[in-house]
C-alpha cells in the first residue's frame, strides 16, 4: 500500500526529503532554543518556581493543539504553502520571546513559547511529505532521512545559546531568541523549494473509513501508544535535565552541550533507523528503543556526575529516534492515501498532548521529589510497551496459524 494517492516516485521523493532535512534542522533548532533555555528562563521570570517548566509545557501544547488545524491546512492549500505559514510562527515566536525577556514577563514568553510550539507543529509534518511519493520499500528511509536532518538542530540549537545569549547583554538570554526568528526566516526560504504535487480532491478519492475504525485497529494502538511513550518520556526526562543539572552545580553551558548531545542523539540514528527497520522490522526497532529509554533510567539513577548526565541523555536520544521512527512507520502502514491527514494529524495530537503533560509533570516532579523520581518513571512504561509489541507479534503469529 503506497501512502500516496499522487502515484510513487521515488526519485521526487529523495528530492523532497533531502530539502526536508534541510528545514527539519533549521526548524529543529527552533525547539533545541526552547528545550534548552525554556526551564531557565521560565525560572528567571516566574515567581512561583514550580512554575519553571510552565514554557516548554505551552511549547508542547502549541504543538499539540496546532498538529490536526496544521495536517488539515497542508492538505487544503498544500505542503509546500502550509509549511511556509508554518515558518512565519517561528519568526514570531522568537521575535515575541525577546521582547518578553526584555520587559520581564513571564507569561508574555509563555505565550511566544506556545507560538514556537505551533510552528514545530508544521516541523512535525516534515517526516510525513517526505513519504507523500514514496514507495512502501523507500517510505521508512524517507522519513529517517527528513529526521536526520535533526543532527545538525543539535548544533545548531545549543551553538546558538551559547554564542548569542549574551548578544544584548546584561539582558541574558534575548539574543538566542532573536536569532531563533532568523534561523526561521532560512527555513522558509528553504521549504520555497519543496515539490509535492497536490493531492486529487476529496470528491475525487473520498474521505476513506471512517476515523474511529482506523484508529481502532491494534496495530494503530500499540503504534501510537509506543509513539506517546518515547516521545513523553524523552520529553519528561529532557525538560528536567537543564535545571536539574544547574541544580547539581553543572553550569548553563554545561547543560547547553548536554542538550546539544542529546538532540544528536536523537537525529543522528536516522541515517541508518531506515535500513534497520527494513532487516529487522518495525516492531523490533521500537523494541530496542524502549530497551535505551530504560537504559537512559539506569544511568541518571547511578550517578550527578557530568558524564552521568551527557550519557544518559545520549541514550535518551538514541532509545527517542528508534522508538518514535519505528512508530510512525508502524502507523503509516494503517492509513489508504485518502486518509493520511486525518490519521497523521490525529496521530500528532495524540502525541503531544501526552508530552504536555509529560512536560508539565517534569517541573513539578522536579520541584516536589528530585531528579530521581523523574527518571524511575521510565520502567514502568517502557515495561508497559514492551508487552503490548510482544502481544501484538503473538496476534500476529496466531493469526497467521489459523489462516493456514
């Protein structure tokens, strides 16, 4: 089943994903700004101090909220428009977020976070028109390709923190956001570039079954619950890390490098996540994510040292790429072509509203009961996970039996 109701073209296809990976790393600093300096200045501005995360939390409910209007507009005006809007928010966002750290509001930053957090949205789409054209053989490539665009957000992020946030000194932290709007300005300029030929009209190709019933198949299930977990996981741990690391005496360029690593982490898997989900499926690659988000858990609980941080979150990332790429692959094979945008959209919310309140539970966890108790979250959900792939393959195998 091809995802595409446009016909397969591979070589339109690798075209497409390629200029992707380009957006997807500028667009990705977008969020690497957010994750790394969102905690603190959240805690600079706020007066409640729990509060602290409160900004990557509206980042995640902008992206969450925005993930159906976003996959409902692309579909409308097309991908290549819909993604150029999506850009324009970016360029908001930041310009809005220097002038929150200007007059010291905090909920003014909230708010241009929850903007930022709309346009990674539209980023989040990326992965998805890469495999408009593809074939079922090149479509996990073509979305890994689009991700590992994210390696370079994790330079890109980090070095713009750490070389421009002291731009309009002694107001800390301003410059990194003005030149976040910039970074967004190259990617729509980018995404000018992007072919992908309209889909035909609805009236032509119909709306397909009907949303309930596809999202009601297993396979859709434990897809989308693997995608929830790795991501609200990541999330959970990510948020927490930069205060938790300046809370152990690690300095903020200390915590900008470790987010930098991170987020390499997290991308750089995608040169090759393609090539093993083609040997060795799916569900083993999400298998072995879950195994690293877990592994990630061990490391943060044995130590506060530096390394114990880089390391963990190294595995974060890496146990993030083959959980969430493995996942979407997973989904894209229970959509026809007519129905892609309803269930990418829906798949996205689902996502993202559960990373909301992983990144909402980060900062009152951190606040109420440590670092550590952030991090014994990870077992009792990748375990969860875990099973339900391992139910799935017995399904699979029983069915299989009896059709014999």
């Amino acid at each position: 089943m091809s995802t595409s109701d446009l016909g397969v073209d591979d070589a339109l296809a690798r075209r497409n994903a390629l200029i992707l990976a380009v957006a997807q790393a500028l667009g990705g600093a977008n969020s690497t700004v957010t994750f790394a300096l969102g905690g603190l200045v959240g805690h600079w501005l706020a007066a409640d101090k729990s509060l602290s995360t409160l900004p990557i939390t509206c980042f995640v409910l902008g992206t969450a909220t925005t993930t159906i209007p976003a996959s409902m507009l692309t579909r409308r005006i097309g991908r290549r428009a819909g993604f150029m809007l999506g850009s324009l928010l970016g360029i908001v966002a930041g310009l809005t977020a220097m002038r929150a750290i200007f007059i010291a509001d905090f909920w003014l930053f909230a708010l241009a976070t929850f903007i930022a957090g709309c346009y990674a949205a539209f980023v989040q789409l990326y992965r998805y028109a890469a495999a408009d054209t593809a074939s079922d053989a090149f479509r996990g490539k073509a979305i890994s390709w689009v991700l590992a665009g994210g390696v370079a957000a994790g330079v890109i992020g980090p070095q713009l923190v750490i070389y421009t946030r002291d731009l309009f000194a002694p107001i800390a932290f301003a410059g990194a956001f003005a030149v976040q709007a910039i970074v967004a300005a190259l990617a729509m300029l980018v995404l000018s570039f992007v072919r992908i030929p309209p889909p035909r009209p609805i009236a032509e190709t119909g709306t397909g079954r009907p949303l309930v019933e596809i999202v009601r198949q297993p396979r859709f299930i434990v897809a989308a619950i693997c995608g929830i977990t790795s991501y609200a996981l990541m999330n959970l741990v990510m948020t927490g890390a930069p205060l938790a690391m300046v809370g152990c005496d690690h300095t903020v360029g200390d915590a900008a490098l470790a987010i930098q690593w991170h987020v390499i982490a997290m991308f750089a898997p995608s040169f090759f996540t393609g090539h093993l989900i083609a040997r060795f499926g799916k569900e083993a690659v999400v298998m072995a994510g879950l195994v690293l988000l877990a592994g990630c858990g061990v490391v943060a609980l044995s130590g506060v040292d530096l390394m114990h941080f880089w390391l963990a979150l190294i595995l974060l990332g890496v146990g993030w790429n083959f959980g969430f790429v493995g996942a979407t692959t997973m989904v894209t094979d229970c959509y026809r072509p007519e129905e892609r945008n309803k269930v990418q959209g829906t798949n996205d919310f689902l996502v993202f509203a559960f990373v909301a309140l992983a990144s909402v539970s980060s900062g009152k966890l951190l606040d109420a009961s440590g670092w550590e108790a952030i991090n014994w979250m990870l077992f009792p959900f990748t375990g969860a996970c875990l099973a339900m792939l391992l139910w799935l393959d017995v399904r699979r195998r029983i069915r299989r039996v009896r059709i014999r």
